[in-house]
C-alpha cells in the first residue's frame, strides 16, 4: 500500500490554512506525494515553518503561492496530479459583511468554479470539496443528515453552497467528486471560539458573548477531519457522494466557558451582545453515512481541553 501511495500526488488547496496545514501534515505522514498551496509568500513561510517543527521530511513536498482573488492563475503542472482537495475559502462567519461580499463570492465561488474546472480538464481522479454545515442554515430537525434543506442564513453559507453547486454541475459533465461538511472544527493553533474564550480568561479580559449563549455546537477535531478525508480518497464508492461531519456530542456556548474556567481555574467577565450577523443556534450532524466508511470520532472536547491546552 505505502508504494502506491508514494506514487499519487494530491494538490492541497488553501494547505496554509488550519485544515489544510493539519492535512498536509497528516497525507504526508501517510506517504502521499504533495503540492501544497498558500495565496502568499507569508502563509507559506508559516506553513513551512509548522512542517518543520513536526520534523517532516520534504522530500515528497511542494509549495505552490497563488493569490487566488486575482484573475490570472499560473497553475502548476497537473499532468502527474492524481487528486486535489479544495480547501481553500473564506470561512469567518462574522466577516460576511457587504463590505466583503466580492472576497467571499470571488475565493469561495469563482475560484471554486477554476480550480474544478481545470480537475475536469485535466482528468484528475477525484476532486474533494470541503464545504461547510453553515449550508443547511437553520432547520427544524435535527441532528442534520445530507437530505436535510438547505437554506443558509449568512454570506459564507450562501456562498459555500454555490461553491459545492458549481462541482455538482461539473460532475454532470464528468468530474468526480465528493463534497465534505465539516462542522465546528477545532484542534491546537486554530484561532476558533475555543482560543478566544482561552486568551480572554487566561489574561483576565472581558468577554463578549453573542446572543444568550446558549446556542449549541458538536465540535470535531481536525485529526478525526482528516481521517474522514483519508476514508473518502479515491474511494469510487464515494464519487458524487456528500458526507455531513461533526462531533456527536454539543455543547453550548455557555458550557464551554466553564469547561474552560474551570481548566484555567478562573472566570471571566461576560457581555452578552446581539450578534452582528445571523448565526445558527445549533449545528449537529448526523453520521450515519459517513459512518458506512468506517468512520467514528476518537477525539472529545474535554480531553483536548483538559490534556492538551
């Protein structure tokens, strides 16, 4: 199995961000041959960095910078790509403002709708699409499974389901692909609700709570992420194919303050405030599909916060 892998290479789009670094670290531990993409000179000098401190060896890595907001792409050479994972987007709900809606319709539709375009082109074998829970907006059952409606209530969720429609009408015409939800992501280094709540305790400051603070979310962690990924590659059972990922257990806002408070042994000054833009109150899928690959969470909130903050 390692031969084989050391002969498929996989385009990372987006590796500079916190999936996309944690999954290039993880495929490359598992001998794959990587391009690794980051918009800029800076957020590959931070990856590479990152790499290095995980005491990788490169030789099975590269970098490939492209701004993808401008217009004129230089790709890399697709002839020996065997499979790209598109993570790249803008992915802060709170930041989708109008004075932002070009960003968040350019990287996460139009780039979407390039870089999917040149897979066909190019015949790469599978094209995974990371998209979002945010698609599903609020519903009235839950947990949310793949048939759930989908009605997004804010910019990136709007955007990111035009995103996962633009592959969709590109696998009518012959791109196989399959679309991951991931919802709720967490792990070390990702600047989340998690690390704010962290940081504000932890230096004693005021903290801002949008809402009553009881809205509910089932955190996953990036390594049971990049496992599901792993499951999906080049899985001919999977073209097509949309999987739901999240944790199986939710905690609201206002429990994970104290999960925190009582790590840190302190307790912060809380403000409620109304939330600028429009946030679910909960977002918790169902696994059951994802589940038929073999799939089971391994990761817990509490562990993470107890052993490894």
């Amino acid at each position: 199995m390692t031969s084989e892998l050391k002969e498929r290479k996989i385009l990372i789009t987006g590796a500079t961000g916190f999936i996309g670094k944690w999954l290039t670290l993880y495929l490359h531990n598992k001998s794959f041959q990587l391009i690794a993409h980051g918009s800029s000179e800076e957020s590959i000098r931070r990856l590479k960095s990152f790499l290095r401190g995980q005491n990788i060896d490169e030789n099975n890595l590269e970098y490939w910078q492209e701004n993808f907001l401008k217009d004129d792409w230089k790709f890399p050479n697709f002839s020996d790509i065997d499979a790209v994972i598109h993570c790249a987007a803008i992915t802060k709900v709170r930041e989708g403002t109008l004075e932002n809606y070009d960003k968040y319709f350019q990287l996460n539709v139009v780039a979407t709708k390039i870089i999917g375009k040149k897979a066909l082109k190019e015949k790469i074998k599978h094209f995974i699409h990371l998209s979002t829970g945010q698609v599903f907006g609020k519903v009235d059952k839950f947990p949310i499974t793949e048939q759930t409606p989908k009605n997004p209530i804010n910019l990136y969720g709007i955007t990111k389901l035009m995103g996962e429609q633009v592959i969709a009408s590109l696998g009518m015409m012959g791109l196989n692909y399959t679309i991951i939800r991931p919802f709720s992501v967490y792990g070390k280094m990702h600047q989340n609700i998690i690390a704010i709540i962290t940081n504000k305790i932890k230096n004693n400051e005021e903290l801002t709570i949008y809402g009553d603070g009881n809205q509910k979310r089932a955190f996953l962690h990036v390594d049971d992420i990049c496992n599901a990924i792993f499951l999906i590659l080049f899985n001919e059972k999977c073209f097509e194919k949309d999987y739901n990922l999240s944790g199986e257990k939710e905690y609201s806002v206002n429990e994970l303050v104290n999960l925190l408070s009582k790590k840190f042994e302190k307790e912060p000054k809380i403000v409620y405030k109304k939330a600028p833009v429009n946030e679910l109150n909960r977002n918790i899928a169902d696994l059951t599909k994802i589940k038929l690959l073999g799939f089971r969470p391994q990761k817990t909130l509490e562990d993470f916060i107890f052993n490894e903050l």
